[in-house]
C-alpha cells in the first residue's frame, strides 16, 4: 500500500492532522501504539503484497470499490481508497466470499471470490458487503488479536440483520460448533451459555457507547477503533486514557472527526 498521500512533512509539523488523514483511509492509530511506532508501521506497508501471491491478480472493479467505501464511510468514517483488493479464489477458498490476508506487521490485503468478477452476490453475500466487511478487519489489523469483536464491527456492514445479529458467533471457528453441539438435549447447556456471552458483549457494547454519546461522541465509528479492554472499562463508567488524557493524540482525533453534530 503506498502511503504517498501522507508527507513525512505533515508527520513532522501536524501529527494529529496526519493521523487524521490516515483514519479517514482505514489506516487508524492502533490502542497503545505511539505516534512514531505508527509511522513506522505505515512505512513497513509499502512493502507490496505477500511474495506468495502470483503476479497478474485482477483488481477489484471501481464500481465495487465505490460501494464498499460508501458503506463504511457512513458507518465508521473511513474509505479504504488504497487497500490492495483482489479477485482470487485460490485465496480465498471455493466456499467463502472474502478474506483479509493479515501477516503481522507487514501489509495488507484483501481478496474476493472470482465468482464476483461476474456477478454481485456469490453464496448469498454481496461484493460491496464482502469488501467492507474485509476492510473492517484490515482497518483493526493492528489491534490487540483475539477481540472478541472481530466479526461484529465487521458484520454490521451487511444488509442481513441475521448476520449483524449472529455473525459475531462466528469469530472462532469453535463457537458455532459449540452451539449447534446444544440440539443434542443431553448438551443444552452449550447454547445457552454462549447466548448469555453474547448478549453480555452486547450489553457492555451499549453501555460503552451511551458513554461515548454522553461525551458529545459518535459510538460507532470510535467503538471500532477501541480496544477491548477500552470498551469494559467505558462500560463500567470510566474513561480510558485514551479519551480521559487531554493530549493524548486519539482523544484529539476522536473529538476532530466524530464529534455529533
């Protein structure tokens, strides 16, 4: 991914105006990354694709670009312009429409199923969809791993409110197997207590962001951009340093872009 847009000039006179250009384009400062280890980060990322992907791979249409971009401008404030999008079925597998190839802290890309080349909905997800919701995940790479909201800010790029609702199961491949596991009456247990897990990642989710609305922000796009250890403790009332420290630069970018209007 080139990262041309953002001068090391701007870094070195306006720090918080770089980050916000590199917010606006899926690029977020990750949770207790300083300003510098970002900038370094942003370099490594120009380092091209994975040496394993074969030359030639199609790029995803403008036209689905646009669409995808549109979808998670309106929902998280940002337009993942110039993430590398793929068609490539040999990446992604003959059963699954998308995926994010995340390789530590070296670049990343996406690539979508070549049935979308032709058509826009493939196994019953849309293209635009799929793109936003890999863009989700490539815009969190940098986060702490293991979120237990990986697939949830991911699925609510989607129509289907049976994915926003359930997709969030889907996170490790173990949970849904776990549940389904619950049909035998001998194991109902299972089911159960997922269901009570997961309505108490909701609950904290809606408490995390009535505190962030209180603030005179907008929950969604700067819940995206926390971590999970940030949401608990917004939940339980109090303000994490990343918004209680007035010169924290993620403080200053949360209030510069998502303040409510």
């Amino acid at each position: 991914m080139k990262t041309d847009f953002l001068p090391n000039e701007l870094g070195d006179a306006d720090p918080l105006e770089f980050l916000c250009r590199a917010d606006e384009l899926g690029l977020p400062i990750a949770p207790g990354e300083s300003f510098v280890a970002f900038r370094e980060r942003l370099k490594r990322s120009e380092s091209g694709p994975p040496k394993h992907l074969p030359p030639g791979l199609p790029e995803v249409s403008a036209a689905v670009r646009e669409r995808a971009e549109g979808i998670t401008a309106a929902l998280y404030g940002f337009a993942a312009e110039r993430l590398p999008a793929y068609y490539s079925t040999a990446e992604t597998g003959f059963f699954s429409a998308g995926v994010s190839l995340i390789s530590g802290d070296g670049p990343v890309l996406v690539c979508l199923s070549e049935a979308f080349r032709n058509k826009d909905r493939h196994l019953g997800y849309d293209a635009a969809e799929t793109l936003a919701h890999e863009s989700v995940h490539a815009a969190r790479a940098a986060f702490p791993e293991n979120s237990v909201y990986d697939e949830y800010f991911a699925c609510q790029v989607h129509r289907s409110k049976f994915r926003r609702n359930v997709g969030n199961l889907f996170r490790r491949w173990y949970i849904p197997v776990l549940f389904f596991l619950g049909l035998n009456p001998w194991l109902f247990i299972l089911p159960l207590a997922i269901l009570l897990r997961e309505c108490q990642l909701l609950l904290r989710l809606n408490h995390a962001g009535e505190k962030l609305a209180a603030l005179g922000l907008r929950p969604e796009p700067v819940l995206l951009r926390l971590s999970d250890a940030e949401i608990a403790e917004l939940a339980r009332g109090s303000l994490p340093a990343a918004l209680a420290d007035e010169t924290s630069l993620r403080r200053k970018l949360f209030f510069r872009r998502f303040t409510r209007r």
